[in-house]
C-alpha cells in the first residue's frame, strides 16, 4: 500500500482483538470469533472533528470514489452522486447551514452524498417513456440507501488510508439552501457530508462504546424482556458516561442524549417539515 509522510497509520489497524473489542464495547464484550486487519480496522472507527490542513495525495479523492462505487446498488440503480465542494466561501455556507461545524472548512476533502433520482428522470425523457415508480417513496428510499452505503465504503477507504472522517448530517437541516449553492437539480437531495482528512492531534478521539450486542442482536423474532434490555441500558449508560468524562464531554449517557435528541420538535433543527421540502425539490413521494 502507498502512503504518504503525513498519513498516520490507523492504530496498528486495530490488530488486538481483545482490545479493539473492549474499545468498541466497554464492559460487555462480545464473543470474540475469526479476526483480521479488516475487521479490525472498521472497529476502530471514530468520528473526527477537527482536521490538519495537509492535502490527501494526488488521486484520493478518486479512489475513495472507486470504493463507494463498488458498493451494492439495488438493481444496480446507482440512485446517487457526490459533490466534492472546493471553494472556500461554498464551505463557509455550509459550515453555517450545518450549525456553525468549522470542521467543514478546515477538512481537505469535503464531500455531499445526493441521493439522485434525477438521472433517471433525465433517461425517461432520452427515451420519451414514462418511469411511474420514480415518484414512490420506496424509490426515494432505495436512493438514499444507496447513497449511504456508497458514503460508507468511502469511509472504510479513507480509514484504510489513514485518514479520518466524520458525517454531517446537519445539512439536512436546510436542504434547499444546499441545492441551491451546490446547483442540485429537481430530483437531487443532499442526504449528509461528509468531512475526510487528517485529524488533529488534540482531534483523534477515542473510540466511542457502542450499545451491547444483547440489545440490537436478536436470534429469529425480534425481542428481549423488558427488564434485561432495561438493565443493559443502564449499563450501557455507565459506560458511556465514563467515556464522556473521560472526553471532556460532560456526564453524557445514551439515554440521556437519545431523549434530548428526540424529545422535542426543536431538536430536529428544521428536519419535522423534510417531507414538504423534499416535494418542492422534486420527490413527489407517493
């Protein structure tokens, strides 16, 4: 593999898995089963906030794409599109639209994941035929699946390249205002950015505990009984707030924060009206 004098390898690509296991769940570890540098690697995922300012090698950019383009596409659709915003007073905007996340600007590559449904509006009117499931929900849901998952293969590229990411879905708070300054057609949505750099040494966090596997894996029909899902949040809330202490966070547990998050319309930041945007922007979704 290439590398670059400034790129940092991921952490020995998490080689240990005893430790990578603990780091991603705290006091209740799973299981450990077959291991590789692959698995490794995406369990040392961290999202980072603050970024260097030394640009990606020459052709990154590209083979990040190679990767998200290798993704699964339903029908082999291919229902989204990146933008790869440059200009600095672009990225300004969008730093305010997304609350003021200076990240956006700092990152050497920003990125905006579409979901895209007017390429095959474009095909339908080439081909003078009428494409009557584009206007259905399930279609605009298969492109923003698809753009998603295409994001995520780009991640795990940026990762293995020694860069660091972290998703913005802030832009969804005014997504026409990001249509706008992007030129995206009718048909084209902005489901999240997307910031990939180097991070900052005061920036590289630690990898963030995840809820227990006993929580959100379930064998054959969904469910567990209320009273050990209970107990295995409060857990899981020990163990987060420790890492949010730890962090400089403040005392944030999961619990805590999924109500702040959704126990309000507020908290949404705009998003309660996406669907009448989404309509005006070209995504009937019947």
């Amino acid at each position: 593999m290439d590398t670059h004098p400034a790129i940092p390898q991921p952490a020995s690509m998490a080689r240990d898995k005893a430790g990578a296991l603990a780091a991603r769940y705290g006091r209740a570890v799973p299981q450990a089963g077959p291991w590789n540098d692959a698995i490794g690697l995406l369990l040392s995922h961290r999202s980072v906030r603050g970024y260097r300012p030394d640009p990606a090698p020459p052709g990154t950019l590209e083979t990040i794409v190679a990767a998200a383009q290798s993704a699964a596409t339903s029908s082999n659709l291919q229902t989204w599109s990146v933008v790869s915003v440059t200009d600095p007073a672009a990225r300004t905007e969008l730093a305010r639209i997304a609350s003021n996340q200076k990240h956006i600007e700092e990152c050497p590559i920003f990125l905006v994941w579409c979901a895209d449904l007017s390429r095959l509006a474009r095909l339908a009117e080439a081909e003078r035929v009428e494409l009557e499931a584009l206007p259905y929900f399930e279609t605009f849901l298969v492109a923003a699946i698809d753009a998603a998952l295409a994001a995520q293969n780009a991640t795990v590229a940026a990762e293995a390249l020694g860069l660091s990411t972290v998703y913005i879905g802030a832009l969804r708070n005014r997504p026409e205002e990001v249509a706008g300054l992007l030129g995206l057609p009718s048909g084209v949505m902005a489901v999240f950015g997307h910031c990939i750099g180097y991070a900052k040494p005061e920036a590289a966090a630690e990898v963030k505990p995840r809820l227990p596997q006993s929580v959100v894996l379930h064998h054959g029909r969904y469910g567990m009984p209320a009273a050990q899902e209970a107990a295995a949040r409060r857990a899981y809330d020990a163990t987060l707030q420790e890492f949010s202490e730890r962090n400089g966070m403040g005392k944030v547990d999961w619990s805590g924060r999924a109500i702040n998050r959704t126990g309000t319309i507020k908290a949404l930041s705009g998003r309660h009206i996406l669907r009448e945007t989404l309509n005006r922007m070209g995504f009937p979704l019947k």
